[in-house]
C-alpha cells in the first residue's frame, strides 16, 4: 500500500523535524517552507508568493505519487480543512491511503517564522481535529 503522510501543526510545532526522522533517507518530505529555502538552507519568506509555495508542493506531490513512492512526507500547518483537501483528491486519484498526524508542540521550540503568538492564536482558533470519519469536532 502506498502511503501519503500529513503532518499538521502551529509553525513551531516540529512537523518538518518530525517529517524527516520518520522518512529518513528513503522517502520524499514536500513542504511549502521548500519554496523559500535557498540551495544553503536559509529561508526567506515572502507572504505575497505564498500561493506559489501551496501549488510548487502539491505539484510535487502529484509528481511522486505518479512515480508511485510508497511513502510521502507532507508537513504544513493544514490548520484550515481546504488546504488538506488537494492531498486527499490527489491520494484518491493515485491510490493513496492518507494518514493525518498532528504535532504538539511539547518540546517549546519557537517557530522560524517570525510569526507573532497573536497570530499563532489565530491560528489556533481556526484548528479542527477530525475525530470520527464522518464529522468533524
């Protein structure tokens, strides 16, 4: 079976740290942060190219489901259900079973992104958890 794994969270939250101890060498980790990491590991973030960072990591997922990788890496803030939604039409297109992980943020880090904790509430607010397959609370 081949797998497509999301890991959600606040930035911050260690999803990326997450995504690479599980994937090790062996299977891809596509994030939107790629987008504005240079070839030297720096990140540059620039809010009005955002909606590139979204499509450049979908597009890539789609290009190794189509290859057929048996395990993807996915770690994104997913805090709104629309932005997960793309993943799961690509996995039900390419016979994919997705898996959702949601990352705490127990070990205190603080994100690289400059985000204020006014905004990480915001986004906290707008978080919803799926706990049963045919509702969410």
């Amino acid at each position: 079976m081949k797998e497509l794994i999301l890991l959600r969270g606040l930035p911050g939250s260690g999803k990326s740290t997450l995504a690479r101890v599980l994937a090790g060498e062996d299977h891809p980790v596509l994030s939107v942060d790629d987008y504005f990491t240079d070839p030297n590991g720096n990140y540059h973030f620039e809010s009005d190219k955002n909606h590139l960072a979204y499509q450049q990591c979908e597009q890539k997922c789609a290009d190794e489901m189509r290859k057929g990788t048996t395990k993807i890496f996915v770690p994104n803030t997913f805090t709104i259900a629309w932005e997960i939604e793309p993943y799961l039409k690509m996995a039900a297109e390419y016979d994919y079973r997705v898996h959702v992980v949601t990352v705490e943020n127990y070990h205190g880090n603080f994100n690289i992104h400059d985000i204020t904790q006014e905004q990480l509430q915001k986004m906290a607010e707008k978080y919803k958890v799926k706990l049963f397959a045919d509702s969410i609370s």
